[in-house]
C-alpha cells in the first residue's frame, strides 16, 4: 500500500439539525482524537468567541467557517472538511467539495430529505463524488424505513443499497441487524447508548425477520465499482447521539471510500503517485485572530510528499515561496505538519499572497482546473456611511472577495461598487466585517443589476459589445471583464447578439 492509499478525505454534507455536528464529535471520539464528548461544540464556542465578526454565529448558533479534523484509526488517516452547514450557503462550501474525495450524506429519520441535502448533493453529483448515507436519529420515531430508501432512490437518482437496518424505532428501537454479518448492535443502560454489545446468532420476531429479508432481497446489491462512481449509495442507519452505527460508518469509509483521486489539469490528469509536490488552494481564511492579519490558505495535496520548509511555486505569484510552518489540523489542537501525503490538508500561514484557485507545484508546471466562482445570485450597491473612507473600503472588498466572502466589480462608469454573494448571510458577514475589522461603516442598497456573467471573446468582440453596453460593463477583483445583467432575459439577448462572446455563470481560474 502506498502511503496515500491510507487517506480517507471527505465531507459530511446535511440539512442543519439533521445531526452532523453530534455525528462529527462521535466520529473523533471513535477515532480516539477526542476524549470527552460535547467538545466539538465547546471548543468551536471557545475559538469563535475570540474573533468579533463571529458574533453571528454565536447569535444564529451556526458555523460559519469550516475547518479541517484529521483522526486516524487502524492505520487510517481521515481528513475530515467541515462544510458550514446553515442553510444558505456560501461558496466556501461549494469549494470545500472540490477538496474531498468522498462525503457522508446525513439524513434525519423523522424527515428524509431536506432542501440543503439535495443542494449539496447535486454539488457532489457534478463532481462524482461517491456518497455513503447515514439515516440518523433512529432511537426516535421517524419514517419508515422503506420509505426513506425510496425517497432517496427517486429523489436524487441513485441506486440504493441498505447496509444495516435497525430493529424497531423510537420507543421499540431494539438495535442495529447488520445486514452482512447478521450481528445486533444493541441498547445499554439507563441511557439506552451502543457501549460495545454486539449479538451474534440473534432470533429476530418473525415480523422484524421478514422485513430483514425484503431489506435485504428488494435493492441492488452492495458493487464498490458503482458506488465509487457516485450511482449507488451504501446506506446505513444509526444514531449519532446514542452511538449506533458509527463505527460501522467509519469502517464503510475505511473500506470503501476512495484513497485521493487523480485531479483534473491543464497538463492532463495529476496522479497522486506523481513525484512532484502539487496542490491547490480551496480556501483561504483571513483574520482569524484579530489582532493580526494573518491568513491561512487551506491547500489540498494532490500528489507527492510534501515536507516542512519544502519551496513551492503558486500559479498566482510566479515565483517559489518557502513552507516553513505549515499546519496540520489535528482535532485537539493545531499542530505543525513535517509533512503530508496526497489527500492531506495542509495550512498556509501568508500575508494574502495565495488566493483560492491557486496551483502550487515544486516546478511551476502544472495548472489545476475545476475551481469554480458561481455567478452570484444577490447582488448588492455598497454605500459609505463615511465617504473619506473609500480606501479602506476598496481594500476591504478585495480582501473578502479574496477569501470567497463575497465577490466584487468594479462597474467601468461610475463610482458605486457591487458585491455578488451567492446566500444572504454573506451579506450580513460582509457588513460585520467591514466594521469590525476595517472600521469601515456601510450600508448595502439594492443593485440595478440581477445577474453577472464574465465575459470571454476576442478583443474585438469585448470592445464591440463594450461600446453597447458601457453601462453594464465593470471589472472584478483581477480585471477581468463582466457583464452585469438586469435579468436573465437580458443575458439571453446579449447573447444572441453577440455569438462570438461566451456568457460564463462561473469563472474558472
Ligand atoms: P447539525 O445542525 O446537523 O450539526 O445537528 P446537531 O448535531 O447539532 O443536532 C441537532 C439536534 O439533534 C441536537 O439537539 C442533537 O442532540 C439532536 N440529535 C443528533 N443526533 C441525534 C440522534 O441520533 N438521536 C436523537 N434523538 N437526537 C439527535
């Protein structure tokens, strides 16, 4: 085995209160990274209290940044992203999943799938990305559980295959029939939690016996080869907060998800047995401590042995930078990496050097593709309480649109800037950021505008188009040309207008 073929990188994509956050602190106890329950959420508290704009998350009780764990487990090194999960979600979570190789898709018994679930899974879909499904919450009253298989079969397109199936819910929940070894996880103690007591040769009630079978005979059967390429989906039922089903959910991963997948370049396919250190940024995190400006660039290894103080070459800057303290996200604590394997995330400490989107590679050779800016969906004028301040301003905008916060254009005529956002709550985050961070008061009115689409052609076909449209033409943060539309309508028609122009919803870089 080589030594990427023991990473497990991967997402836990849900519905809020669907129970990721339980989930995820079951997970590392499992994995031996934490000791006491309940310190995922504690810790999170601690570490957003110290930095001001977090206030709305305190407020809304949500995450707003995601962040990397990293446990191991018999020999297995899992990378776990966490993708902010309220609803109204940002780019940060879409870029995240460009950064795994495999997600969790959580659902709530009681509920099946929700909004946020499908969003998210259409994400992974676009990519391939091979989906393990956890029906959580089964110590409760939910559904039933063949109507939750079919509403995942027929919603989302996928093949589904039950990989445990649970004896009973709620109130009658007798535990856990695995359905490939026959063993029963089952209840313990006051607070009815899995401690450890597995029963083998176990005579299932003939109703619970027949349902087993008709789990069991009625879906396709379990085929790793369909299931690494994201048409069927193994599904497990458990309970996140009593522990049922989450070791199993770790050996699924440690079995069958994928060890770190070839990445798409400009120079073909990057393997991850390729020599050459390379990699790319899908986040970058500015400010976390207030104090000082430090911003830390989450970049995913994609091939090669990467080690401390090793020179690498960012496709944004042109010239070698030294990694001389790289971090490493272990879930206790941050700890500084020596090195790292394809699959593992590493964070960059720099002054705004890398940006997301940024290939970094030993030789400078090699250009991933794939990293997407959404056309936003909000757009927003931004108006100064404080007119002397536009400096500041300006600086703010292109730090936070640096960091995927929001997007920004600069309109060619007149002075109003725009910033895009893809969910509401970035907006909130834009305004409590400006001031806290850059003492920047300001105000957001609507925008003339609905939609923008970057804008690729000859110079001829950009100055002919520009020479019509002065007034919907602005630039963003890196100069490139945009289209701001007053509605799709009018997308269309410029388009058909202009056949030698592409209309692009997403900026690649
Ligand atoms: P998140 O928003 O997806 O991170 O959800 P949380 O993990 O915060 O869980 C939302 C709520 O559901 C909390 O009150 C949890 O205690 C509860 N919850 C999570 N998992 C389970 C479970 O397996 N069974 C029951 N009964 N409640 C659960």
């Amino acid at each position: 085995m080589s030594s990427h073929d023991n990473r497990r990188t991967f997402a836990i994509i849900s519905h809020p209160d669907a129970g990721k956050t339980t989930l995820t602190e079951k997970l590392l106890l499992q994995g031996g990274a934490i000791h006491l329950a309940g310190q995922v959420k504690a810790r999170g508290a601690a570490r957003r209290a110290r930095s001001d704009w977090m206030k709305i998350e305190q407020q809304r009780g949500i995450s707003v940044t995601s962040s990397v764990m990293t446990f191991e487990r018999q020999g297995i090194t899992f990378n776990l992203l966490d993708t902010p999960g309220h609803e109204d979600f940002s780019e940060d979570t879409y870029r995240t999943l460009t950064a795994v190789d495999s997600a969790i898709m959580v659902i709530d018994a009681a509920k099946g799938i929700e909004p946020q679930t499908r969003k998210l899974f259409e994400v992974c879909r676009l990519r391939s990305v091979p989906i393990i499904t956890f029906i959580n919450k089964v110590d409760r009253e939910g559904r039933a559980c063949f109507d939750l298989m079919d509403e995942v079969a027929d919603m989302l397109a996928l093949d589904v295959c039950p990989m445990s199936w649970p004896v009973g819910m709620g109130g009658v929940f007798e535990g856990i029939y695995d359905l490939e070894t026959g063993k029963v996880s089952r209840p313990e103690g006051p607070s009815r939690e899995f401690l450890g007591k597995v029963d083998q040769d176990v005579t299932l009630p003939t109703e619970v016996a027949d349902e087993m079978e008709l789990a069991q005979g009625g879906y396709p059967e379990f085929s790793l080869e369909d299931y690494r390429a994201g048409n069927l989906t193994p599904v497990y039922f458990g309970s996140a907060l009593k522990n049922f089903g989450v070791a199993e959910l770790i050996d699924a991963i440690a079995r069958y998800a994928p060890p770190p997948r070839p990445q798409p370049s400009e120079q073909g396919t990057i393997e991850p047995s390729k020599d050459e250190v390379t990699g790319f940024i899908f986040k970058v995190q500015a400010n976390m401590d207030p104090m000082h400006r430090d911003r830390i660039a989450f970049m995913r290894l994609v091939s090669g042995t990467f080690k401390r103080g090793m020179k690498l070459t960012p496709s944004g800057l042109g010239k070698p930078i030294a990694v001389h303290s790289p971090i490493l996200f272990f879930a206790q604590d941050r700890e500084i990496a020596d090195s790292a394997e394809p699959g593992d995330i590493i964070g960059i400490p720099n002054h705004g050097t890398l940006r997301v989107g940024d290939t970094l590679s030993e030789r400078n050779d090699v250009r991933f593709t794939g990293l997407p800016n959404f056309a936003p969906e909000i757009l927003r004028r931004v108006q100064l309480k404080d007119p002397t301040k536009t400096k500041q301003l300006r600086k703010a905008l292109d730090d936070l649109s640096e960091e995927g916060v929001i997007q920004v254009f600069y309109p060619e005529i007149g002075s109003q800037w725009i910033v895009g956002v893809v969910g509401q709550l970035q907006l909130e985050v834009l305004i409590s950021r400006l001031e806290a961070e850059y003492k920047v008061e300001a105000m957001l009115e609507p925008a003339p505008f609905d939609t923008a689409r970057w804008l690729k052609g000859t110079d001829a076909a950009l100055k002919t188009f520009a020479d019509f449209n002065k007034m919907n033409l602005a630039r963003d943060r890196d100069g490139d040309p945009v289209f701001m539309a007053r509605s799709a309508w009018d997308v269309s028609y410029q388009q058909e207008r202009n056949p030698d122009l592409a209309f692009s919803a997403t900026k690649e870089r």
